[in-house]
C-alpha cells in the first residue's frame, strides 16, 4: 500500500474575478521513504497542491475534486463542506498534521517569534500536541538540534542570533518534533546559499534514511530535484506535465515543458541553476490557455494543442506525460 495517493485533486480558489484554476486533475502515489520532488515555474500551484494534501488551504480555496488517501484512508474527502471549501477544524486532520504529516512552510526560517528564544517555540510546539513534562520536551529538543546539526548552546539564543542557514535547520527540527511520516517541505532551501543549501539538503537525506520518512519537496530549483528527489512531478500552470523516476525524467524527458525547464540546466550535480528561462510568460490561472496550458510558449505546439486537453501518455521508458506529443518530443523529432 503507497504511504499517499493523490487522486484527480482540482483545487480553485474563489476571487472577485471569478476562480483561480491553481490545481487540476493531479495524481501522484509516495511510497514510505520516498521522496516526490514537485518542480515548476512560480505561481504554478505549487504550495496550493502542498496545502490541499496537509489541509492547510485558506478559506476561498474549494477542492472542486479529488481525494488524498492516506495509509489507506480517504482523509481529504470527509473534510470538505457542501460548498466545496474545507473543515479546517476538523479534530481528526489536527492530530494527522503534526503526527503524520508535517510542514515546512516556504519562508519558515522567517517565522519564528523575535521576542522568544528558539528552543523555547519548539518546546510549546511539542507540549501543545503532547502531554509529556517540561524536562521531556527540552530533551527531545536537544535531541532534535543533534539530528539537524546544532549546538546545542544554541537553544537558548533568540532567532536573530541565528544565521539563515540554523534559522532554517531549526524549522526543520520543529517540523519533526513527532516523527512523521511525510514531511511536506515548500521551498526549504531556496533563501540560502549553495553550500548551506547542500548541507541542509544532506541532512534532511540522512533524517530520512534514519526515520523512513516520506518528503515531497518543492522547489523551482532542478538541481535540487536531482540531487535528492527519487520521483519527480512537473508542474505547469496547474498541472502536472510529467511525472516519473527522476533518472528516467531527467534522461529522457518526454514533455516540452520539462525539456524546456532544464534546457540550458549543465550538469546534475554542477553549481545550483535556476530554471532555464523559456520565452514568453506563464499564464494567468484566472483564464488558463484552452486545450494544453503550455500550447502558447510550446515549439512543439500544433492546431490540436489549442483545442484539446492532451491526455495522460505513459510512455515505454516508464514516465506520464501531459502531451499530444510525447513520444515525439521524447524521440527527439519536431513532432
Ligand atoms: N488564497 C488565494 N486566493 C487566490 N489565489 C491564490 C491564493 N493562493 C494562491 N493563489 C493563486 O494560485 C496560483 C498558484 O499559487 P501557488 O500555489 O502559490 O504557486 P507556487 O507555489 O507554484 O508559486 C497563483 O496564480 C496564485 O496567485
Ligand atoms: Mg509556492
């Protein structure tokens, strides 16, 4: 049984302008120990489909389809409302949320309280969700800190005497206070520089290994994708373009959206590359491109991609794509 299945999620949110199409139609399955690196340009829907799995989607967000099993269990679909939004407070999705499934927020290492020392946050955070004594909670931060790489004098120390790089490794022991299984990770090395970003990512690798934990990791950054993800999900404008083992993706890759994000990307484990740039702006979700969403900056794009939604190709070398085209594209041929 996979740890987590996504299953058609199609999450919109509601704006004066009518919807914000962030999320359609995905699906994706993680296995315990594995980690999904979801990759794609800015405003993409990222962080919306890493909010829909955790619960965590404000209160304009509608989930228009879709269920997130987890362990087996449909844990999506007795949250929603009639009107389609989300039961944030729902007990059961509290207690799966620290325990089971677990975030670092894009821009966590900012989200300290200033005026409290560190150990201190991390030690409520812990005691708020479980009944153990003060001594207990203060152990499992040292404990924490040697796992994430901290001295452990350093606990006492409020955030700004931390540099970023222990600001971030701080967030990420707060986020494994009560070992879970997946660990939802937006963007968590993206504010740093590449060396602290390496050690930070071999960290997270080895916590892992050790715990047999589960990590979608989100990012706009392929190199990291490839130096850590055992599966990738292309995402573009609210979809998902491929989907694979990496190695497969990054070998062959068999959607234009993907070619074209690592076009120009030098060598997997060179110096950090942002996306390469692709001509042309991605497009706004309020009213997404008809047919395939990627068809106005698509070389590759003919009269059919205009009109109609590509389906689902798997291809021989085992990856999705989202693509009239994809066995074309992936050959190598102008389609
Ligand atoms: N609360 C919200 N209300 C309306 N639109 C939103 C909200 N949150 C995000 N969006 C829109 O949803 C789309 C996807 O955003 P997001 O998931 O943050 O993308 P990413 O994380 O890939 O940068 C964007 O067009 C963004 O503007
Ligand atoms: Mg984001």
């Amino acid at each position: 049984m996979a740890l987590l299945e996504v299953k058609d999620l199609t999450l919109h949110f509601k704006v004066n302008e009518g919807w914000v199409y962030a999320v359609e139609d995905v699906n994706f399955t993680l296995e315990s120990g594995e980690t999904l690196g979801l990759v794609g340009e800015s405003g993409c829907g990222k962080t919306t489909l890493g909010y829909g799995i955790s619960q965590l989607l404000p209160d304009n967000a509608h989930v228009k389809a879709g269920r997130v099993i987890f362990k087996g269990q449909d844990i999506l679909t007795p949250s929603v409302k009639k009107n389609g939004t989300l039961d944030a407070y729902r007990p059961e999705i509290r207690k799966l949320r620290w325990k089971e499934i677990s975030m670092i927020f894009q821009g966590a290492m900012n989200a300290f309280n200033p005026v409290q020392k560190v150990g201190d946050q991390i030690v409520e955070a812990i005691r708020t969700h479980e009944k153990i004594t003060a001594q207990e909670a203060e152990d499992r931060v040292a404990e924490l800190y040697k796992l994430v790489g901290i001295p452990k004098d350093r606990i006492d120390n409020y955030p700004h005497e931390y540099s970023g790089g222990m600001r971030q490794r701080a967030m990420i022991a707060m986020a494994l206070v009560h070992n879970p299984s997946l660990i939802i990770a937006d963007e968590p090395t993206t504010a740093l520089d590449v060396i602290m970003q390496r050690r930070i990512l071999t960290e997270i690798e080895n916590i892992q290994k050790k715990f047999s934990m589960a990590m979608i990791i989100i990012t706009h950054d392929v190199s990291v994708v490839a130096n850590v993800a055992d599966k990738i999900a292309v995402m573009y404008a609210g979809r998902i373009m491929e989907y694979g083992d990496v190695m497969d993706v990054f070998k062959r890759p068999a959607n234009p959206y993907t070619k074209a994000l690592f076009g120009g990307f030098p060598n997997l484990k060179g110096e950090r590359k942002r996306l390469a740039s692709i001509p042309g702006n991605p497009p706004s979700l309020v009213e997404p491109p008809s047919g395939c969403r990627f068809h106005p900056r698509c070389k590759y794009a003919k009269e059919i991609c205009k009109k109609e939604k590509p389906p689902v190709m798997t291809l021989p070398s085992g990856q999705l794509s989202l693509c009239h085209f994809a066995a074309e594209v992936q050959s190598g041929g102008g389609a």
